[in-house]
C-alpha cells in the first residue's frame, strides 16, 4: 500500500517540496537513461551533445531539445516497435487517433501498471471525492483508439489492488445499448466526450417523447395520456432515467457542455485532461472545479509563453525557452510542454501543441496543493471540434480545389458555438463575380468531404458549417504578422 501512503503526502506538501519531489522522481525513475535507448531520442539528443546522466534537474533538463509528435511517428515508421520500449517488455499498446496524421502506438509495461495504482486512486479522489470501489460507462472510441485507454488503465488499477471495480466499454453505435445496461446494473459513473454525452442525452429525451406516443396510439387510456403530456410539458430528460451520480468528460473543453450536461443528467461534471502519450499523467478537476491539478510528483510540466511562441511563428530558427509550470505567473497563457515519468515510454519535453492558461499554483480551496491549469485550444493546426479534428490545411487543400461555380480571393474559419455545439463558420471572399448559391453549395460540399464533418453535424456531434460570403475578409495576423486561417471566438469557450 506504499502509493496511498506516498499519495496521502504528496496532496498537502508546500509547492517547494512538491517541486524537490518532482526532481527527485524523475531522477529515481531515470526517465533520461530510460529515454536515452529509444529510437525516439537517441539520435537528436546525439547530436545535440545531451549526457542523460548529467540531467537530474530541471535547470538542466531545459538544455535538452524538445520532441513533437513528428519525432515519435518518424522514429515509429522508420524503426521496428521494440527500439522504441524503454523497458525490458511491453505488456500492452494504445494507439492514438491519428487526427492529426499517422496514429502513434504508445507501449505500456507491467512498471508502468503498477504505478497506475498510485495515480487512480487520487483521480478518484478528485471527481468522486473518495478513492474504493466504482461502477463507471465508458462511451469512447472503439479499441485500440485514444480514448480507450483511461479506463483500461483505470480497470488495471484496481485489479493489481485487488478493488472491486465494474467498468464497461461501449463505443457511439452501441451507447444506447450502453445506457440501458448502465439503468439495469445502476452503474455510478459516466465517463465519456462531453458533446457526444449531451447528444445522447437529447436522443433520451426524443425517444422517450416518440415512445410515449407510440404507446398512446396502441392504447389510448388515460395513463398513457399523462405519459404523452409529460413528456411535452416535463421535458423527460437522461436524468429522470438514469442515476450517473458523478461523470468525467474529456477531449475537449467541457466549459461550453457544463450546464447542459447539469441539465441532463443532474450532476456537476469534471474535466479531465490527458492523451494515449501520456501514459499515466493526467490533470482533473477537483469539486471546486476551479481548473485541474496537475501533479508534479508525477510528470514534470513546463509552458512556453505565447510570446515565445510569437518569437518562433517569426522565426523557425528560433527557440522558445520554456517556464517550469512552478514558476509560472497565474493567468499565464502558452504551450503544455510535458517530461513523464513512465517506463515503457517516458516523454522528454513534449511539445503537447496545447494552448494552456496557469490557474494557479496556490493552493485550491480543496487544500490540494498542485498547480491548477485550464485547456483551451490547439496551438497547431489542428481545427478542434470534439470529436471531429482536422488540420487547417486539408482544408484549405478542399477550399483550392473549388473552382467549377467561381474561385476564392481569402477565407477564414471561425471556430464558434451555437448553444453548445462547436461549428466551423466559414467567411469567404469570393474571386470576382460568382453566383452566390451554387458556389457557396459548391464550397459547403467541398467542406462536407473531411472524414467525418459529415457524419458529425449530421448525427448533431457538431452544428452544421456554414458558408457565408463577404465583401472583405478583413485578416487577423498574429504579432509577427502571420495571417491567422482559424480563429477560436470566444464563444468557443463556453455555452452560448
């Protein structure tokens, strides 16, 4: 029971002791020697000179060179899987989503497992309040995708601990299934993308409705009468049906879903933030729900300011310098740059390609004393929304290819809101004179063939893109004069 006791120790401590726990960590796990052999890093840090036996703080860890995710999928194309496990085996391997092109597969080991009984148990404290035995749904992607990942992990946990924990996995087309098996066995929890959680919910609420009807036209007594009537004036909704008492939602910003997710299912849910490359490092909200801990006993964060970022947007030479998330201003914004502690696969200065906020790093009224961050955005490329991803190029490659009712002279996607549901609102300026129908359609089509826009806005994943022509569009740039091609409202950010 050695990770409860060192758990228990680590919630309180003052931030110069978490600090000294975080370097004392990463140099027991010897993340830098572990990394050293893998393909991933042995070449680069090669040529940049880096002696991993000499890098035991984070003062000297900022000399080593960032990775990307670029880095990982080069070494993966190029090299067999085993150059890439920095331990003697790998028990078990995730892959990512592959939005943002080639899937990365991510080993985990049975070291990697057992560290996992430290971590659960606080991310149970942090959602549910306590850590012991759970009944959870988990509504993901169908394995071996990203978000399958947590509740393997999460299942693995309690079994090394010998818990009784009762998790079942269902993927979109069988979430109604799911939701049913969920009433029956009065499972506890929910855990799933927040957008895919409330269009779920509103399909209850339209079943229900359409049931109630169909009953009373099979039978038209007065029972059946009062069930039609309340489902138009009580509104039946997920909540009524099923009893989740706590959920956790992640992939996405879970501020714009808060409140219908408050409003369907009755409870207050809480954000989590984490990726298949981050193996067992996480961040969660606790019940205060004023950002998410991060600990530092178990990665070691550190961000890149947006100035930095600006400097490196100017000049591709240039190198952003990083600040140890324990050094970091309250409402500084930037990258997420991650150093985990996993065996099979540590993460040396991952660029995460996150836009962050630093909450704070005084102690929460929850009397935890980790670092609280907020997530808002991708830094790249990468048009986030929810469950649908993709890279501002591909479509910009759809948007050249328009040509048949007229041509585009600029363009400029806004990632906004309508209620909850996040929608691409394109604003075109069209090249000289076209007929605006036909190529606003043409345009819309043209949108409509990225894997996926389709199917989201029609099942209501997302709302519906839409094309509008403008006389100008009058250009965003950033500091360094970079036209900006996606723009993320602020509307983006929460329920409207």
């Amino acid at each position: 029971m050695r990770h409860f006791i060192w758990a228990e120790q680590s919630e309180c401590a003052a931030l110069p002791q978490l600090v000294e726990r975080c370097e004392q960590r990463f140099r027991a796990k010897k993340v830098m020697q572990r990394a050293a052999g893998s393909a991933v890093y042995r070449e680069r840090w090669a040529a940049a000179g880096v002696v991993p036996e000499a890098v035991r703080t984070h003062a000297e860890l900022k000399t080593v060179p960032y990775t990307t995710s670029s880095h990982v999928r080069e070494a993966q194309s190029r090299h067999h899987p085993d150059e890439l496990v920095c331990s003697d085996h790998a028990q078990l391997w995730i892959s990512t989503s592959g939005t943002t092109g080639t899937p990365k597969w991510i080993p985990t080991c049975l070291e990697d497992l057992d560290d996992l009984r430290e971590l659960i148990p606080r991310g149970e404290s942090l959602v549910v309040g306590k850590a012991g035995d759970f009944s959870v749904l988990a509504i993901s992607a169908p394995a071996p995708f990203v978000s399958e990942s947590a509740g393997y992990h999460l299942l693995f946990s309690h079994l090394l601990d010998d818990r009784h924990a009762e998790v079942t996995f269902v993927s979109l087309p069988e979430a109604s299934d799911g939701l049913l098996f969920a009433r029956k066995a009065q499972t506890e929890g929910l855990f799933a993308f927040p957008s895919l959680a409330v269009v779920i919910a509103e399909g209850v609420a339209r079943l229900a409705a359409e049931g109630a009807a169909d009953l009373f036209k099979k039978e038209r007594s007065l029972r059946n009468l009062l069930g039609v009537i309340a489902t138009r004036v009580l509104k039946i909704k997920a909540r009524h049906i099923f009893k989740f008492r706590w959920g956790m939602f992640a992939g996405e910003p879970v501020d714009a879903y808060r409140q219908a997710i408050v409003d369907n299912y009755g409870l207050e849910p809480s954000a989590t933030y984490s990726a298949t490359e981050f193996g067992g490092t996480s961040a969660s909200e606790c019940q205060v729900h004023a950002g998410m801990h991060i600990y530092l006993d178990l990665c070691l964060p550190e961000v890149i300011p947006e100035a930095e970022l600006q400097r490196e947007d100017a000049d591709e030479s240039y190198v952003p310098q990083a600040l140890p998330l324990w050094e970091a201003p309250s409402g500084l914004t930037g990258e997420l740059v991650l150093t985990t502690f996993d065996a099979a696969f540590p993460l040396v200065r991952y660029r995460t390609s996150d836009l962050v906020e630093v909450v704070s790093t005084d102690p929460c009224a929850c009397g935890r004393t980790h670092p609280r961050i907020r997530v808002f955005r991708r830094t790249d490329d990468v048009i986030n929304l929810g469950l649908i991803r993709f890279s501002i190029y591909l479509l910009k490659g759809k948007l050249e290819e328009v040509r048949v009712h007229g041509r585009i002279a600029r363009w400029q996607a806004r990632i906004t809101r309508v209620n909850y549901k996040p929608k691409v609102l394109l604003l075109v300026q069209p090249a000289g004179d076209v007929v605006p129908d036909a190529f606003t359609q043409e345009i819309a089509d043209k949108m409509d063939e990225i894997e996926g826009v389709r199917q989201a806005w029609e099942n209501g994943l997302i709302a519906r893109p839409e094309v509008r022509l403008v006389d100008e569009v009058v250009e965003q740039r950033t500091a360094t004069g970079k036209v900006r091609l996606a723009i993320y409202d602020d509307a983006y950010f929460k329920e409207t």
